[in-house]
C-alpha cells in the first residue's frame, strides 16, 4: 500500500513542477529574469520610465502583463517583444554607442516578433551578433530599422534564422551595396532609405523566389533591373522610387511580375513607350506611382492609353498631373467608369474634351468599403487606385495575407487634388465621397461638350480652366446639383451666361473670369449672391451686379438713337460734331479767300461790301451815342 502511495505521488509532484516550470500562475522564470536583465541595462531615466511595471521586488509578478510583452495565453512563453525607441538598453562600449548583445534574447525560444527600430544601434558585442539567433527557431518579424547597422549586418543572418518571414532593415546606414544572403523563407523585405549602392546582384538576391514585398526606395541604386527577378513570381508589392534605375520599362522584367499589385518606379530613369503597354501584362496591378521625371516621350508626344482594347479596370484614382502628355485625351479614358477623381491637368493635351467622360459614374457605392484602404511597404493607398505623380510616405508592410482588408479599414489613404482654386488633401470617408474632373492647364480646344452636364450628379469639381476652349457654357451644367467648384477661367468662351446655372445651390466656387463672354450676370440668388466680381472679371462685354458697369448704361439712352441706328446710322457723338462744323467752317472761309483773289471783280464788289457794312455801323453808332448823351444832359 505504501508503495501505491509513492507511485501515486509522484505525478502529482511531477505535475506540479511542470506547472510551475511553464508558468501555469505566470510568465516563465528565466524569461521573467532575461526581462529583468534586460530592464537593468537601461541607463536612461525616461525609458525606464516606461519599464516600471517590470518589477523586480515582486516575486509574483506576471511577466505576460507587462508593457511591451506579449505571451502565448497557452504556454504562458514569451512570443512577442516590442522594444522600440529604447535607447539606452545596450551595453556600451568607451565612446558611449549602444551595442546589441544577442545573449538577452536566447531564453526566448518561442519568440515569434521581435521588434527593435529606433534605437540607433551601431552594431554588436563580439560574438553576440544576429548569427546567434540560430536558436530562436519560432523567430518570423524582426523589425531593425532606424539604426545604424551597416551591410555587414546582412552576413550575420546568413543561414541563421530559417523561419524568418519579414525583415525590415530600413533606415539604417550601409553606404554600400547589397550583399545579401541566402534566406530562402523571406516574404517581406524592407531597406529603404540605408544608402545603398551600386546594381542589384545576380546571385544570392534572385534566389529570394518567395518575396511578397520589396521596398528598396530612397536609395541610391542603379543600373537595370536584373533579368531574373521574372521568377520572383509571388511578389505582390515592389518599391523602387527614388533611385537611379534605367532601361526600358516594358524589356525589363516588371512587365513579368503578374502578380504584382502594387508598383512604385517614381523617380527613376526608366524608359517608359508611348503606348504604356506594360500596364496590361499585369493584370493584378491596383496601385501603380510614377511621375514626370521618369517619362521619355515619343518623340514630342506621350499617349496616355494604347488605342487596343482596355482590359476591364477597376481604377478609382487616376492622377496623371504635371507630366509631359501630349496629343488627344484617348476615349479609352471613359471605359475607367469607376474612377472618382481624374486630375490631367497641367499636361499637353490638345484637341476636343471627349464626350464620352459623362460616362463616369461618380458612384460611392461602387467602392467596396472593407476595400477602403490597406497598409503597405509603399504606404497607405487604396485597394482599388492608380495613382501616377502623387507623393507618398512608406509606413510598414502588408499582413501576411493581403486578402483580408477588413482589419485595415481605419488606415487612411491621401491623395491631393485642386479644388476651389486651393490644393487639397483628401483622406479617410471624405476622400471616398470626394468625386471631381480636372483637365486645366492644357490646350484643349473646340466647345464643351452638352454631356458633360450629363454627368453623374454627384461630381463635387470640374476645372476646364487655361485651355482654348470656345463657344457657349452648356445649360446642362444645371444638372451637377451637387458640384462645389466649377472653374471655367482663362478660355475663350463666349455668349451670355446661362441663368439656369443659379439651380446649383451647392456651389461654393464660380470662375468664368477672362473670357469673351456677354451679356448680364447672373441672377443674385442662391450661391450666386456670393460671388464676386473677380468671379466674372476679363470679359469686357459682361454687364450686372457685381462688377461696376451697369447692364442700362450699355443699351441706347433714347428712341431717336434707335430709330437713327435702324436707318443704317448711328447716334452722332458731339465731339465728331464739333470737328465737323470747324472743319466745314474753314472750309468755306477758304473757298471764299480763294475765289476773291482770283476774280478782282468779285474782290472790288467785296471790298465796297465791306466799306458800306463799317460805315453804317459807324453812323449808326454815332447817331445812338448823341441821342444817349442829349437824354442824360436832360
């Protein structure tokens, strides 16, 4: 019996030992006391600040509820660490940098994300480099930017961590070329911003086949693109702006990547054909950045779309502003009828406004909302946008599964669009609402056309202005109840103003100002009774409130004046009059003259004229004069 008794407490002694060994009432002890240790190597005051909750005096204190910890709810193991902007929590060496010692994170077996950015770390302790991470065989996100590693870092992890997935290095200061190693498990690949060098390797980076997202922007990176990138046949998002790449676009192997749905090449030397072929290899392709330093036109012109048949798109943004683009607007810009804002102004587009853009839908509910925006390696962008020459900011990568949208929801993208004669930035719910056509800054000519009034009514902006548009302001503009800004300044318009254009009460901005149109402004109601009179301003012929020229001071002050006018005639102005008379005046003075020095007859028959004229006057002047002073003496 004594015997059972022993048999049967030792797996319960068993039992409690491995309870309280895994941490069963709490973290870990030796991951409790790597924690500790690591709090004792902050030296700074304002971090350890942040750690005091790691309490050491406190026997029972969970290591899992503590700041910048995150544990397995199971096991109770250590599975996340985010140690972020603790400077300060290295050992130092004699001139005071702060070096990484790997030994503090070896009690961490199950670690999963280990997040270190922003801690300015220059390097290691002899021997306690990243090589040693071998043992952290659960390790996936190790997140190192924003600290002053150089590319001798890369060298460290080679073959060392075979489960890592993402690895941002960004930030940090290589001054060199890659030298990448062999990690075969990567599928998110971050090094912005580190000053890189040089071209792209042949060897070791090509076999990186499993990468979703590359962001090597920021750079100073050169040369083509290496031809085996084709087999980097998973990549979703790839990031090449601001660096020194060349070569044709379409040759190069961008126009393999199938699956890429986000491409940024901003601020290259890439060589892109008139036809913008490439875009149509790639057929997953929602977010594609470029800008107008990286255009080389074909020969003086660059059309915007190929003339084949658009492949049924999805684009919702498309901003192609302040490029090089010439020739016609390609109707093919109508077949994107789910854009929301179209901006190709300050370009080189010439010719008719097509029609068919009455055509796009400006429907808010068209937009998939759990599409609304992602978080990427190139930034916060929508799902469903094409953006060309817009400014972006590269935040953090992608989840791992891309498809699912809906926890990225309260990530905002911002796209900046002109709109009542300011640039603004549109962002969040307001940017999905925000609908607007903006082709100014052209040399658009010809009329505008009726459909354009045909629109969706919910377009809030329409500027057609500085183009050579001629002819009339549709009437149908009346139909855009909803549009808040319509420029139509600087063109060569002309005829009266449509009255029917005060029905749209939601303007906030009416510009028609230089232009040759006639006629009375008009009516003060509505929004009108709020503009100015540098709303209409550079048309000579228009009259009415608010500009100074009164519409009756321009019409025909009396019925004579009319009646003269409709003989064939017009009113007479007294200065011509005036110059009419003294010219018909010496006129005759000099016909006389003449004729009396050429007849002497005439000229003695004028002269005794004269003498019988002075001396009648005279003896009437004298006979009056005696009269008057006889009166007086009387």
């Amino acid at each position: 019996m004594e015997l059972l008794r022993c048999y049967w407490r030792w797996p319960v002694v068993l039992v409690l030992v491995h309870f309280g060994m895994n941490g069963c009432f709490g973290c870990w002890e030796q991951e409790r006391i790597a924690l500790l240790q690591f709090k004792a190597s902050i030296n700074h005051a304002s971090e350890l600040y942040e750690f005091s909750l790691w309490d050491s005096g406190n026997k029972v204190s969970d290591c899992c509820e503590w700041e910048r910890v995150k544990c397995n709810i199971t096991t109770r193991r250590v599975i996340q660490l985010t140690l972020d902007m603790t400077l300060g929590s290295w050992s130092s060496d004699v001139r005071g940098h702060w070096y990484f010692n790997a030994s503090m994170f070896l009690p961490f077996e199950e670690l999963q994300y280990l997040d270190l950015s922003y801690n300015s770390i220059p390097g290691w302790i002899p021997n306690e480099g990243f090589e040693r991470f071998s043992a952290l065989s659960k390790l996936e996100v190790l997140h190192l930017d924003y600290n002053n590693f150089n590319n001798s870092i890369l060298q460290s992890f080679s073959g060392t961590i075979a489960s890592l997935k993402e690895l941002d290095l960004s930030f940090n200061k290589w001054n060199g070329s890659i030298h990448i190693q062999v990690m075969t498990s990567l599928n998110k690949l971050g090094m912005r911003s580190c000053e890189l060098k040089g071209t792209l390797p042949t060897q070791d980076w090509c076999d990186l086949k499993n990468l979703q997202e590359i962001d090597l922007s920021e750079n100073k990176l050169e040369g083509i693109l290496p031809s085996c990138m084709v087999n980097f046949t998973s990549l979703n998002i790839l990031d090449l702006s601001y660096n020194h790449f060349n070569g044709n676009i379409v040759q190069s192997p961008l126009s393999s990547l199938s699956s890429l749905e986000y491409l940024s090449f901003s601020n290259n030397s890439f060589f892109i054909p008139s036809t913008f072929s490439f875009l149509f290899n790639l057929s997953n392709l929602k977010i594609l950045l470029s800008d107008n330093n990286i255009l080389a036109l074909e020969p003086d012109s660059l059309t915007l779309i190929p003339t084949f048949q658009l492949k049924p798109l999805i684009l919702r943004i498309l901003l192609l502003k302040a490029n090089h683009l010439g020739g016609q607007i390609p109707i093919q810009v109508c077949l994107l009828q789910n854009l929301s804002i179209l901006d190709l102004s300050y370009n080189k587009f010439s010719g008719l406004i097509p029609h068919c853009l009455s055509n796009i839908t400006f429907n808010a509910s068209a937009h998939d909302p759990s599409l609304s925006g992602i978080q990427s390696g190139a930034g916060q962008y929508s799902i469903l946008s094409l953006y060309l020459n817009t400014k972006s900011n590269f935040i953090e990568f992608l989840p791992d599964d891309i498809s699912v949208f809906n926890e990225f929801v309260n990530v905002e993208e911002e796209v900046e669009f002109t709109t009542k004669t300011r640039n603004y930035s549109y962002k969040g719910d307001i940017l999905e609402y925000m609908f607007g056509i903006d082709l100014s800054c052209n040399n658009l000519a010809g009329e505008i056309p009726l459909e354009l009034g045909r629109m969706s009514s919910n377009i809030r902006a329409l500027n057609l202005s500085h183009n050579n548009l001629s002819g009339p302001i549709p009437v149908t503009f009346s139909n855009l109840m909803q549009i808040e800004s319509l420029d139509l300044s600087y063109n060569n318009l002309n005829g009266k103003i449509p009255p029917q254009l005060t029905k749209m009460t939601s303007l906030a901005v009416f510009i028609v100002a230089h232009n040759n149109l006639s006629g009375a402004t008009p009516d003060r109601k509505n929004q009108f009774i709020t503009f100015d009179e540098s709303s209409y301003e550079g048309n000579p012929l228009l009259c009415g409130p608010p500009l100074h020229n009164s519409c009756t001071k321009m019409r025909p002050p009396s019925t004579i004046s009319v009646d003269i006018k409709g003989e064939g005639g017009s009113f007479m102005d007294m200065s011509v009059f005036y110059i009419s008379f003294v010219v018909a005046y010496m006129t005759v003075l000099l016909g006389i003259v003449v004729v009396l020095y050429i007849n002497p007859y005439w000229r003695r028959a004028w002269f005794n004229l004269i003498e019988v004229c002075i001396d009648t006057c005279y003896c009437f002047f004298v006979v009056h004069y005696h009269k008057l002073f006889d009166f007086s003496l009387a």
